[in-house]
C-alpha cells in the first residue's frame, strides 16, 4: 500500500476493554519494580508513589508526574545522593544520614557558627564567664546573670563591693527571692564567713529549697549561723526532717523559727530540742589545758 512504500508505522493498537497495555491485545502489561528493586505482582499499590502495577501510562493520572510508572512498566529510579551532593556544590547529601548521628534540623542554618563565640544573655549583652572580682557584690550578680534572673536589690546593698568583706545577717524578709532567686543566694553563703543569722521568711520555699540550704550550711564550717528564719513558707515534713538533721550537725544554730509552716507539731518539738541542745552547748564555758 502507499503507507507501506513510505515506510510508515502502523498505528499501535487502543487500549481494549480487557485491560490490554502497550505490550499488544491480550498481552498483561510486565510487572512493575518497587523503588528498591524487587517486583510487584499486579494488582498491588507502590507504597511510595501510589501505582498500581499492571497499570498503563497515564491511568494513574493523580500520581505526581516524577513518580509515574513508565510505559515499561517500571517506577523512575530515585536520585542517587552522591550525585545530587555534586549537583548541589556541597559535600555532603541531604538523603545521606547526618554526619556524627545529627538530624537535619541540626543544619538548618547555613551559616556557620564559631565555636568561639561568647554566650549572650537575653538581654542581648555578653554572658559573663566569671566574676568581675571576688567580692560578694560580684559574685552574687556573675550568678544572677548565669541563671538569668534579675539581682535582688534589696540584697545588692547589703552586700560589700571590696573583696575580701564579709556581713553577719542577711534579712530578705522584705526582699523576696523566691526559689529561683535562692541558688545564686547559696553561692553568696559558701563564700561568706561569720554569718550569724539568716531570715528567709515569706519567701515561698519549699522542701528542695530547705534541703539545697541546709546541705551549704553544713559544707560551710566558717558560717557559725546562730538563728534562722524559715517561718511562712510552704515547707513540710520532708524539710522538718532535714532541718532535724541540720541541727544535729550544726551546733552553732540555737533558733530555728518556723512559723507558718506545714511541719507537724512532732517534729516541730522535735527541731526545738536540738535547738535548746544547741543553746547548753555553745554556753558551756571553754577549758583550756594549762601547761
């Protein structure tokens, strides 16, 4: 005929109702490959690009276009990751696991960051990395910042600014701290030497509170603290217990005023007869051996 003079291809043949593919009438189209290689019996859903295998090109028209099955039958092949890091100009492949075992999220920003660069508070000035000397006045505010809070003022004036000073009574009766106020407090009292009395009253602290305190105390032998003030504040038995054994270990404390407290009456005698122990031993005469 004049088609087959000209060399033309016979037109391929439609799509029958039966199912037929490209492969020709009857013929079942070849199983589709998963993204790792295997076979997909027809019939069965990819379960990444969402095709059915057995399916002809363009019946799977709501499959994005770069996941559609080929008229071979076959998924497209996934980028290989060294060859997108190539293309991206980079090292290292965003499919490839994160060096060091880190995740994605950890490069999320481009730009790189000093090891070097200084901490800043939020404020936006400069974390300090120590005090400016070792007065309590800078002491007390270098921990401040680290645990960025904001300086008691009340307790800034009753603190000297020359190194080597220290102070006998601190009273934040009228100058809450509260709990998060309270750790740089302790730094001041492991520091300090000939503290006598300590008045932490309506300060809102609670057994931890109590614990963290008296565990200074203790590990503070230059701090004779004679009286302390822990009335109104939510402390109950698990800071009775812990006051009991403070007492027990620091004989120099002679009051303990509580106050207000949720200590049960038991261990509140209990705490006021070590504290009279307390008051027989530290008046008993000192005997000094003579030569």
């Amino acid at each position: 005929s004049p088609a087959d003079a000209l060399g033309e291809v016979p037109p391929i043949p439609s799509h029958s109702s039966s199912g037929a593919s490209l492969g020709g009438a009857g013929r079942p189209p070849p199983p589709a490959k998963s993204l790792l290689g295997s076979t997909m019996p027809p019939g069965s859903v990819s379960p990444l690009s969402g095709a059915t295998a057995g399916m002809t090109p363009g019946s799977n028209a709501s499959t994005p276009a770069h996941l559609r099955m080929t008229p071979g039958g076959t998924l497209p092949r996934m980028p290989d990751p060294a060859m997108l890091a190539k293309m991206s100009g980079g090292g290292h492949s965003p499919l490839a696991p994160s060096p060091g075992g880190r995740q994605l999220s950890d490069y999320a920003s481009s730009s790189p960051v000093s090891a070097s660069v200084t901490p800043k508070h939020p404020s936006g000035s400069p974390m300090p990395t120590q005090p400016a000397d070792s007065s309590l006045f800078s002491v007390y505010k270098f921990h401040c910042a680290r645990a960025q809070i904001k300086p008691n003022s009340g307790l800034l004036k009753l603190l000297p600014k020359e190194p080597g000073k220290f102070i006998t009574e601190i009273n934040m009766d009228y100058n809450y701290i509260g709990v998060k106020g309270l750790q740089p407090l302790l730094e001041i009292l492991r520091l300090n030497r000939g503290l006598r009395v300590l008045n932490l009253k309506d300060n809102n602290l609670e057994n931890s509170e109590v614990k963290a305190l008296a565990q200074v105390l203790v590990d503070s032998p230059e701090n004779n603290l004679q009286v302390l003030d822990l009335s109104n504040n939510p402390i109950s038995l698990a800071g009775g217990s812990v006051l009991v054994e403070l007492l027990g270990k620091k004989r120099s404390i002679v009051e303990v005023k509580l106050a207000g407290t949720l200590i049960q009456p038991k261990i509140l005698e209990k705490i006021e007869e070590l504290a009279g122990l307390n008051r027989a031993f530290t008046a008993r005469p000192c005997v000094t051996a003579l030569d």
